[in-house]
C-alpha cells in the first residue's frame, strides 16, 4: 500500500472529481512500448490518487469502470478493491496506485466510481473523473 501526502506526474494531465470530503485524482499516460498498433493495440497506464479531507474512516471496497474506445464501444470492469487491495484511509490520508488499461483504437476515455464504507458502516459512492485516453501530440478532449 502506498500512503502520500501530494502530487502525481506533473507531465500528464491530470482528472479530478471530488466527491464529499473524498478526492480523486487521475493522470494518464500512453506507453508506446507497450503497444502493438498495426496490431490493434493502444496500451495506457493510469495513476489513481485518493484522499480523504474528511474526519471519518473510509474503506474503498469495490470498483466499477467503464471503459469507452475510440469507436464507442463500452467495457464495463467491476471488481473487489483496487489493484489487489481494500485501501483504508483515515482522515486526512491519500492512496496512490497505478493501472493498466488496453484500448483497441487509439483514444477513448475512461470514468468510474469506487464503493465505499466509513468505519460506521454507512456505504457511498465516490465519482472517478472521467479522463481521455488520446495519443501524444493529438487534440486533448474527453469522447
């Protein structure tokens, strides 16, 4: 698990959403050495920051994804945790981790939401922004 107090990648662009007293920020990356496009195959990593500005205890126990390509097509991913883990951060805490995604054209964009717990029980949604997946050098726009 990796607890931080600031700041991503200053060279990508960076995707907030802020929902109640949880921040999520995002910054995507196209990593070309990864991706095979006379294959079809456009490769993106993503950085995920999390932060809590409240004073509860917030578990994030689950994820949904949608993914859009290029030519609209939508990929909807749901799963337990982030990146293997159940992160629990405390007031005035902040979670970073690092993911994947592969595109079958060569930009698209992704948004989401992660399920959470306060230490009482209470459950809620937090919006992950939705961020754009375009080549270097294109016109930067969300689809």
């Amino acid at each position: 698990m990796s607890r931080i107090n600031r700041r991503g990648n200053l060279d990508s662009p960076v995707y907030e959403a802020r929902t109640g007293d949880i921040l999520v920020r995002v910054s995507p990356a196209y990593l070309p050495e990864d991706s095979n496009p006379e294959n079809g195959r456009w490769i993106w990593s993503y950085t995920v920051e999390i932060e809590n500005h409240g004073q509860d205890t917030v578990t994030l126990v689950s994820r949904h994804w949608v993914i859009t390509d290029g030519l609209n097509r939508v990929e909807e991913v749901r799963g337990q945790g982030v990146v293997g883990e159940q992160p629990v951060l405390g007031p005035r805490e902040a979670f970073r981790y690092a993911s994947g995604c592969p595109l079958g054209t060569p930009s698209g964009a992704m948004r989401g939401t992660y399920q959470m717990v306060t230490a009482g029980g209470e459950a809620f949604e937090v919006t992950i922004p939705e961020f754009s997946l375009h080549l270097p050098g294109a016109r930067r726009r969300l689809n």
